[in-house]
C-alpha cells in the first residue's frame, strides 16, 4: 500500500516548458517509494529555482508504479525492453534537460540534495558522480559483502585499467551533460551500464567530478533486483572486455618473458636448487608459456585493431602504429624465418640419429634442441596466420554507391 505522501500535486512540464535539468529514475515495482522520489525531487527544484522534469522510466511494472509517478508530478516512459541500463537508455533518451540526474527509485537516494551535482554541472564538468563512502552509509543501506569487497574491489578495477579518477565508481546517483551522454554511445542493457559509462567517460576524456552523498536504507518490502556475483560478474567483464591492455597484453608479456627465462635456464643442462632439480620438464613449462603468451599477444593486437575500427574503443593512432609495425609481408618474412630456424634445428637432430645410424641419442642434449625447435615452429606458424588476419582486421570497407542511369 503506497503512504500518504504530503506534498503539492504538480502537473507535469510540456514540451514548450524550457527544461535545465532531467531527473530520470529506472523503476520496476517500486510503488512504495516512487512517489517519494519524484516529491523530493521536485521539491528540490522549487527550492533552488531550478526549471526541470523528473521521468520515470518503466520497466513493466505489476503494481501501480506508474499511475502513482504520474499522480506525483512525473513523467513515466513505458520501457519494453527489460534491464537496468535498458531503461535508464530509454528514460534519458526522452529527456529534455541540458542536465541529467539518474538515480534508483527505491529511496535509497536523497533526490532532495541535488544542489551539488547541479552546481558542478553548471561550471562545465561532464559528469558528476556521487560518491557513498565520502557522505556515509546509514545502517543497513549496503550489505558488508558489497561496503567492503565489492564496490571497492570493481571500482579499483576499474581505476587499475583506465585510470580513473572515481572513488565510487557502482554509485547510482550520478548526474552529466546530455551532449556529453550522446558521445559516450552506451547500449549495456543490465547493470554493467553504470561501469560502461564511466569506462567510456574516460576513454574519450570526459571531465570528471565527485561529491559525497547519503546512502539511506531503501524502502523496499521485497528483495532488491540486483543479484551481487551476478551482477558483480557482468561489471567485471565489461570492464575486462574494453581493456585489451590487461585482458590480453599484460599477461603474454609475462607469460612470454617467464616462458622465454624458464627455457634459456634449463637449456645448459639440470639446474638444482636446494634439493629440486630443475631439467626438460622444466623447460617444456617454458615452452608451453612462451606460446601460450605469443597467442595471447595476437589476441591484443586483433582485439585492439577491431575495437576501434568498429567504435568499441576510441580511434587513436596505435592500430595504425600496430598494423604498420608489422605489415603483412614483414610478419609472413618473420614467420619463415622463426619455421626455417625450426626446422633446421629439428633437421640437426636427425642429422645426428642418422650419423648414429638411427641408434640411440643423447636424450638430455637431443631434447633440449627439439624443444627450442617446435616452439620456433609453432611461433612462426601462428606469426604467419596472424599477420593474414592482422591485415584483414585493418581492411576498409569502400563505400557502395548508387548506379545512375545516363
């Protein structure tokens, strides 16, 4: 049952009102506390002067959440298409403010306290993020799994892999410039929209600001939406899939070093530390490492080329750098150089079986070779495909134009 909520009916803004700022609120059976948050948040502009609309974005809800908002003074958008980011997409799409506002509407949000998200708007940041443990977290509001491990954890992901300057990065009440929103291009449908966009504001060089806001328990008598490993899961991996540098760069510079190192160790003979002896084992670690990461080294290079050729990542001039560090036909010359060296070196070992009359060999020395043979082969297989499909990556596509008949 929805509480008598004393507060002024306002009709809602027409589309020939002037509107600075947007409040957009994602809502999915929120009855009990929609119409507090759009109260609030209306309330806030009447005290500050401030000409502006609150929408509520509608995720298919089952009880009257819609009909409450509306009675409230806002404007509900009917969102089809089920997911956090889906709505919060469609609800600041129909927004008409200069200034956006999202936040949840579950009243875990003071919608009353939007003075300084405005204020920093107003002297030309891009977004503005509000930041829960800098203003405090009442009893209650943040389970400890999430207040200690995990929004810490995501957010210093985060700021690991690109650099930003957030110290809350999972906080949900956040404002922006609308112009700024459009050059961000976001399509997450679920709850990794929040790190999209502040992955995506520093990617393409947003200014960015915080201020410390209150996290009060929500008014839920339900169970929240989001689910932590789920959730938690699917921020993870946006984030990994928008950093080539660490998903894939970073670990085959390891692998290939520790690989490389491991190999060159062993390759004089048995080496014995303490009381465990270091030998071929040993060295086939080395090899299997050294390839795994030259794979993986690929894997950068077609992820960082396809990226920003198809717009998942800015167009900087390091594919162009890439592609022309190692064009088709250097990477194919490199590639017979590291077979042949292979091959020659396979090809000695059976030189020397035939010099023994295909009797036995010396396995200690015979297999060292072999191993620093096939992992030369196998490298320069994978350098000649690669660079084929390196090249293809940096194609363009012509554009087709329509025949004219003369």
């Amino acid at each position: 049952m929805q509480a008598t909520l004393a507060a002024p009916r306002i009709a809602p803004n027409t589309d020939a009102d002037p509107v600075e700022v947007s409040v957009v609120m994602p809502c999915l059976n929120e009855a009990r506390t929609v119409g507090k948050c759009v109260i609030k948040a209306i309330k806030a502009f009447r005290i500050m002067g401030v000409s502006g609309e609150v929408i509520v974005a509608d995720n298919g809800s089952t009880d009257g959440s819609q009909a409450i908002a509306r009675e409230h003074g806002a404007r509900v958008i009917n969102v089809p298409r089920r997911g956090y980011g889906s709505a919060l997409q469609a609800g600041i799409e129909s927004a008409r403010g200069e200034f956006v506002i999202m936040g949840d509407a579950d009243d875990s949000y003071d919608f009353g306290k939007l003075e300084p998200f405005i204020e920093q708007l107003r002297k030309g940041d891009d977004i503005v993020m509000g930041n829960r443990f800098r203003g405090g977290i009442r009893p209650g509001a943040m389970p400890a799994l999430h207040k200690y491990f995990g929004n810490p954890f995501l957010t210093g992901i985060l700021n690991l892999f690109f650099r930003s300057p957030i110290g809350d990065a999972q906080c949900g009440l956040r404002g922006f410039r609308k112009d700024a929103y459009h050059k961000l291009d976001l399509s997450a449908p679920g709850m990794e929209f929040a790190s999209e966009m502040v992955v995506k504001a520093c990617l393409n060089d947003l200014k960015m600001s915080e201020v410390p806001i209150i996290l009060h328990p929500d008014g839920r008598d339900r169970p929240p939406h989001m689910r932590s490993f789920r959730d938690g899961w699917r921020n993870l991996r946006f984030m990994l899939l928008m950093c080539p540098l660490w998903l894939y760069l970073i670990p085959a510079s390891m692998l290939i070093t520790a690989g490389l190192a491991l190999m060159a160790w062993v390759t004089a003979g048995p080496q014995v530390i303490g009381t465990v002896t270091f030998d071929v084992h040993t060295m086939l670690l080395g090899s299997l490492c050294a390839i795994v990461g030259y794979q993986t080294f690929w894997l950068w290079a077609f992820a960082r080329i396809h990226g920003s050729t198809c717009g998942l990542l800015p167009r900087t001039s390091h594919p162009r750098r890439l592609s022309a560090l190692l064009p088709l036909e250097r990477g194919l010359m490199l590639g017979l150089f590291l077979i042949a060296s292979g091959l020659l070196l396979n090809g000695w070992l059976v030189f020397e079986w035939a010099r023994r009359d295909f009797g036995p060999l010396d396995i200690q020395v015979t297999l060292r070779f072999a191993i620093w043979g096939f992992t030369a082969l196998v490298v320069g297989i994978q350098t000649m495909f690669g660079s084929f499909f390196l090249s293809m990556l940096g194609m363009t596509r012509k554009k087709s134009y329509p025949s004219i008949a003369i």
